[in-house]
C-alpha cells in the first residue's frame, strides 16, 4: 500500500551500497562491544552540544503511542585498524575531533524542534500537501489505524526514511547522515574501517548502531537507508494481537480492529473466507443434518481452495 507519492519516492532513492548485516548490532547501555583486535584504534566523542530536542510516537499493528518528545543525545565511535594500510595522520590524530563535533551540530541542528515523521511506516497514511510554490510552507497530515489523525506544518516536519520513529532506527539515519558529512574515502583513507553512532532518549536509554564504512559507492557517502531497514536485515516487530493489554491500558488500541499482520492471515483474507462461507451456505453446498459445526465451515473452506 503506497501512501506517499512517487514523487517523494524518487526523492528518496539513493544508490545501494553494499552492506554487511554481521557489522549491524543494537546493544543496550552496557555499551558490550566484540574484543578490539591488536593495533586497532578508536576515538569516541559525545559532547554536550550533540542533542536534539524532538516529538514523535511509534507506530506498529494496532498500536500507536501518543505524540510525546525526547531530548535527545547522540556519540559517535570511529573504530580504525593499522593492519588494514591506514595510518595515524602527520597531524597525529585518528580524526580531527573538530571535524566530527562540527558534523554532529549539523546534524542535530536539523532535526531539532522537529515531528520525527517515518515516511515509510505501514501503519500511518501519510499525505503532503504544498500550500505555495516554493514547498516550504504546507503540511503534513498523519492518518493512524485507530482513526485519529494530526496535521503539521511541513517545515515543523523532518520526512526521514525510516518506518518506525525509533531510537534505533533513528540510529540508522544518523548513521548515514553522520557519514555522508565524515565523507566516507576520507575515513577509509586514514584506516578507519567501522563506525558506530549512540541514540540516547533518556539517561540510560540508548541503541547504537554500528557498520563498516562502505567502500562501494563511498563517493554518495550515504547510507540507503530506507532499504536497508525495509529489505530484511531489520526483524520485524511480533503480532501484538497476544499481548494487547499494554496498548489497551494505554487506550490506543482500537478494540474492533484485528490484526492484519502476515501472522494472522490479515483482514483481506479473513473478509474472503467469510464470503467463500456465505456463498456455500447460499448455494446450498453447506449443509448438515444437525447445527453446523466449526468443522463444517473448515470442510467447505477447504473444499473451497
Ligand atoms: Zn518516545
């Protein structure tokens, strides 16, 4: 179901690059990380100034939270090998900290006091609509599966790649976007191989994303992002038809609409099957000497297919 417009599709299509799904880890605070090989190096920098003040809510099957915000923090890890050709520069740094401190500001100045709007959620209908000429102005307005809808000012609005408005997807995002502003020959060039971006919401809560500098492609310096969370390497977020109780104590849940989620069969087919039993009831074909039972209907569906 496409609910933006090709338009912005194409806007949004960067070339692919290749990727390694082993490099991909999301790890909580304990910031657990795989032994350093010999030689190598790292430089880490979160400093004050890496934050971003933004509102969103998070949206699956039948759930949604409600529109709420965060401060926002951010780090970025460089990790380098001497064994891989690279060196430390005659500036005798791994990287120019200024260099990454200048890129992150950027960054964060960006999404600051903005609606963290996932262009690709499966759940949200998302429509743009341009009051000028120039686009700047218009608005954005977010229809969810529980019939409640927001519109927002486009320039309130950061349009980002990704699916779900999570830290760790927003993780992803930065990571590319960190990149792109790094320039990724140039990381390459002075031997550093990985780099790892932290997201933290709140103290203590925070996903980092970690992947190897791509070498294909590094001119773009970007990463793809809305395909690599869409094409697999991300697992998809369980049925939560089993566990509704937290979305129904937080009133989101919209109690007569069933999942329709892969898992379940989805609500396209459960409506077919009920169609394909009231054509056999119709037709004559259901029959039974006494009440119909649940095995009847299963025996006419299954004859039916
Ligand atoms: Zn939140």
């Amino acid at each position: 179901m496409k609910k933006i417009t090709e338009e912005l599709l194409d806007d949004r299509q960067h070339s692919r690059h290749s990727l390694s799904p082993i490099l991909l880890t999301f790890h909580q605070t304990d910031n657990h990380r795989n032994p350093a090989p010999m030689n190598s190096f790292e430089v880490y920098v979160s400093k004050d100034t890496f934050k971003f003040n933004a509102a969103h809510f998070v949206a699956f099957q039948n759930y949604r939270e409600r529109l709420h915000g965060h401060n926002y923090k951010i780090g970025v890890r460089l990790l380098g090998d001497r064994q891989g050709g690279g060196k430390i520069g005659p500036d005798g740094y791994v990287i120019d900290f200024g260099n990454i401190k200048a890129v992150c500001k950027q960054v964060c100045k960006r999404l600051n006091e903005h609606f963290l709007c996932p262009m690709y959620s499966d759940v949200l209908k998302i429509t743009l609509s341009d009051d000028d000429n120039d686009g700047t102005k218009g608005s954005v307005r977010v229809e969810c599966q529980d019939g409640t809808h927001f519109v927002f000012p486009k320039q309130d609005c950061m349009l980002l790649p990704i699916v779900h408005a999570t830290t760790e997807e927003l993780g992803i995002y930065l990571w590319s976007e960190i990149l792109h502003g790094l320039h990724a020959p140039y990381l390459l060039q002075r031997g550093i191989h990985t780099m790892e971006v932290t997201v933290a919401e709140a103290p203590g809560q925070e996903a980092t994303f970690r992947h190897a500098i791509p070498t294909e492609n590094s001119a773009t310096g970007k990463l793809d992002v809305r395909h690599f969370i869409m094409e697999g390497d991300v697992i998809p977020m369980p049925c939560p038809t089993e566990s509704d109780k937290t979305s129904k104590t937080q009133g989101t849940q919209s109690a007569s609409s069933p999942c329709s989620c892969p898992d379940c069969g989805g609500t396209t087919k459960f409506s077919e099957q009920l169609q394909q039993l009231a054509a056999a009831i119709n037709n004559g074909r259901l029959q039974s000497k006494g009440p119909i039972s649940a095995q009847d209907l299963e025996k006419a569906l299954s004859e039916q297919t």
